[in-house]
C-alpha cells in the first residue's frame, strides 16, 4: 500500500459550472470526486496533494454519489480538509482521516444587545481580561479537574453535563448543533491515555488556530435572516473557535493504529494508509463511532464551559447585559443522517452542517472578516447538507512562520483596530492571514453553488490566541 504520487492539470479536470468541478470516476475510483472552486483559487489547490487525496476518498467503499470538497480545500492527513463523504449506513466503512485529529473542532457565535460603540472603549479591557480568564496554549489545563467518574458523565452527556452542573442555561443547548450532545457512546471505548489528556482541559482553548473573538456585526447582508437571528448592523459578540483538545486528539491516534492493524483482516485495500478506516458495523468501526461520539461530546462541553468564563468576563465589564447564544456547529465529525431516504454516514471533515435555515458560521482570519450564513435547500440535494468551514490554508505554518515576524503583525493588526493577546509569538506568525484563502472568495463560491446565504459580516475588534 504504497502512497502515490498524482500530479493534477487542468486537462484532468471536468468544469460542471463556473464555481464547480468533478475528476471523473477512473481507475480504482468508486465515484466521481468534485470540489468547489474559483478560476482564482485553483493555483493554489493544484499545489498541494488536495486533489490527490479527495480522489483517494472517491475509493471509499460504499461511498455515495462522489467524494466532495469545499472551497477552502486544502491537504489534510488522509482526507483534503475541506472534505465531505458520505458512505452507506451500515454497510460502509468509517474512517477517522474523514473526521480528524481534532474531533469536533467547531465554532460558536455569542450575540450581544451591546453596540460597537458601546463597546469599543472596552475593547483594551476585554482583551486582558479574556486572556487572564481563558486558559490556552499547548496543552494548557484549566480550573476544572476530572476525575474518572465525572470524565465519563461529559463523554456520556457533552453540553448537558455542562448544564448539570450550573455553567450554562437551558436555552443554551437548543441553539447547539445535535442539542451538544451524541448519544451513541461508550465510554469504555474512550482509552485511559485519552482521558488522562483530557482531565484537565475542559473550558481551554488550546493553541493553532483556535481562538476567542470579540467582533462586531460590520454589515447586515440580508434582512429577513438577520431579524430572526437577532443581529443588527454594529452589534457586539464573541466567536469561540476549539475543539476537544488532546483527548480527541489521542482518541485518532488510538483508532488510526487499530483500523491500519486491521486492514487486512478486513480486505480493504486502500490508495494511502491515511486513509484508514474500517466497516462501520465491524468491532473497530462501532468502537471508534463511540468513542469520536464521546470525543465529540468533550468538545461542546468545552466551548460549553468556555463560553461561561466568557459571560463572567463580559458582565464584569458591562453589568447584567448577557451574551446569548446565536448557534454552535461542528466541522470535524461524522454523524449518521438521512438523504433521499437513506441513511449515511457523513464524514465532515473542515466542512460545516449547513441544514436549510440553519446559522452557518466561517471564521475568516484574525485581520479578515468573518460570515455568518443561512443553509439552504440545494445543500441536502448536492452537498450531504454541508458548506465549507473557513478561509483554508494556503501556506503551511512551519513556513508562515518562517515569512512572517510576529511583532510586525500584531503592530498591523492593531492599526487595523484589531487588539490581540496572544500567548505564543510564533503561534501568532503561523497563523497570518497571509497563509489563507481569501475568506469572501470562498463565501462568495458557497453562496453562488447555492449552498448557503450570506446573512451578515463580521468585523473582528480583539483577538486571543494559545
């Protein structure tokens, strides 16, 4: 099983429509493999092993109607970050490469009543306040330690056990993707090591490209959506991008060494061990489906508990005015839905649920804006339901880092109004906004596929970073 080297041209490529493409079914391909994409973007995709590995997915078996990718497409371990691919239900294979390292990464917005106005003279105060109050970096452990009883209650309930415990409100979990919570866990398929990591890192943010944003509503792109949000031009709130830290993390390793043990009992023979995977009604297949549900479950009770530090820190400041939640949603996970009655096993992996009427949210970059959209339709017919998860990376971080002095971007960005607290300097260069995409490019493509709607803009004021 040896990794292969493809190099795609133009010439490889069938253009569907302006925004989309396909690489038709060849070779040991199961489907067609299709992305969305711009003329502008295409350079970069056509650098990496993007499309390379997008076609390795289109070999998935069981995979149905075409492997898929987003605009911000960029190479990931196994599957092209940015993909989609839904395989039969219980018939087909899972595969944490579809899923990822960092399970259940998403993002959350926190809408304010508050103005910018209201809120720019405190920007300076919310910047160091935030930073003190929210635990972050590599590895960094919080206030809250578990021991092995109360880990396997948030494994079990996610965001309820949150609740349960008095650090978020009823209508919280209503306005989270799956109520925060998956049900199909089994605690004991969640090793110690992976508990253990996680013990102390519930309500942390962790480092890379995680962070917690106070932004502001910089234009309002349609009316009608915006109201039943409850956005309005120049409003204050508060992003919070993370994940399930190092137990997720650990949860991948544990399940990636078992599936590529057991590819040969399992006769699954595949283009890249990366892409490991086993059948979803096999031991190890329902093993890893439970645990990256507990995994899962970690993640929304940490933004969860994340987002309490940042209410005390917001009332502390501004009094009783209270950030309410607008939605949270995930866009590393796998979860069984049902399309065209059938049902399948989605993997998302740096892509977003974007069900009809439901709140979108792309973060853009630290010095970009952000977007907030609507589902639509279209998505449940040609995208598994799903829209992409951000700008995507053109640049890796080890050569971010190496273009870029942090001094010099955070002196940029606050001429830009933009204040950021950030506990790694070199932390700070890897994530440049010079390494993405140009987030209102990859919008625009979603929106014009679409997929989803564009409701509002969001205009980034203080930034913290691991």
């Amino acid at each position: 099983m040896l990794r292969r080297k493809i190099m795609f041209g133009r010439e490889s490529l069938k253009k569907i429509t302006d925004y989309l493409w396909e690489i038709p079914k060849t070779g040991q391909m199961r489907v067609a493999a299709r992305f969305y994409a711009s003329e502008k973007m295409m350079k970069d995709i056509l650098q990496d092993r993007s499309l390379e590995q997008l076609v390795n997915v289109a070999v998935l078996p069981e995979i149905q109607k075409y492997a898929l990718a987003m605009p911000d497409i960029h190479e990931g371990y196994g599957f092209p970050i940015g993909g989609v691919a839904a395989v039969s239900y219980p018939e087909g294979v899972i595969s944490p490469g579809g899923i990822g390292y960092d399970i259940n990464c998403g993002i959350r917005f926190l809408k304010s009543t508050l103005t910018f106005e209201e809120t720019k003279g405190q920007c300076g105060n919310l910047s160091h306040s935030l930073f003190k109050e929210i635990p972050s970096g590599v590895g960094k452990g919080g206030k809250i330690k578990l021991g092995t009883a109360e880990m396997d209650k948030v494994l079990q309930n996610g965001a309820e056990w949150v609740l349960e415990q008095g650090y978020a409100d009823k209508q919280d979990l209503k306005n989270i993707e799956s109520g925060g919570r998956l049900r199909e866990v089994d605690v004991s398929c969640v090793s110690d090591h992976a508990k253990k990591r996680g013990r102390d890192q519930l309500g942390t943010l962790g480092a890379g490209n995680h962070f917690v944003e106070v932004d502001t509503v910089e234009e309002i792109l349609d009316k009608q959506w915006a109201e039943k949000f409850g956005l309005f031009q120049n409003q204050a709130g508060v992003l919070v991008h993370t994940g399930s830290r190092g137990l997720g993390h650990q949860v991948a390793t544990d399940y990636i060494k078992i599936m590529v043990a057991a590819l040969e009992k399992h006769k699954l023979n595949l283009p890249d061990r990366e892409l490991a995977c086993a059948p979803f009604d096999s031991e190890e297949g329902k093993n890893y489906f439970s645990a990256m549900a507990g995994a899962a479950n970690f993640a929304w009770a940490n933004r969860q508990m994340l987002t309490w530090h940042i209410r005390n820190v917001w009332k502390k400041i501004f009094g009783d005015e209270k950030l309410s939640l607008l939605y949270d949603v995930a866009h590393n996970i796998a979860k069984i839905e049902e399309y065209e009655n059938k049902k399948l096993i989605v993997h998302r992996k740096g892509a977003t649920r974007a069900f009809p009427g439901q709140p979108v949210i792309i973060p853009g970059t630290m010095g970009t804006s952000s977007y907030i959209l609507v589902g639509a339709e279209k998505a449940m017919v040609e995208s598994f339901g799903s829209v992409c998860h951000g700008a995507g990376r053109t640049m890796s971080r080890t050569k971010a880092g190496k273009q870029v002095n942090p001094k010099e971007l955070k002196q940029q960005l606050e001429e830009k109004g933009i204040i950021v607290n950030a506990g790694s300097l070199r932390g700070l260069a890897e994530e440049a906004p010079l390494a993405y995409k140009d987030v209102d490019d990859v919008v625009n493509i979603v929106e014009m596929a679409g997929l989803a709607k564009k409701v509002a803009r969001l205009k980034p004021l203080v930034v913290i970073k691991g």
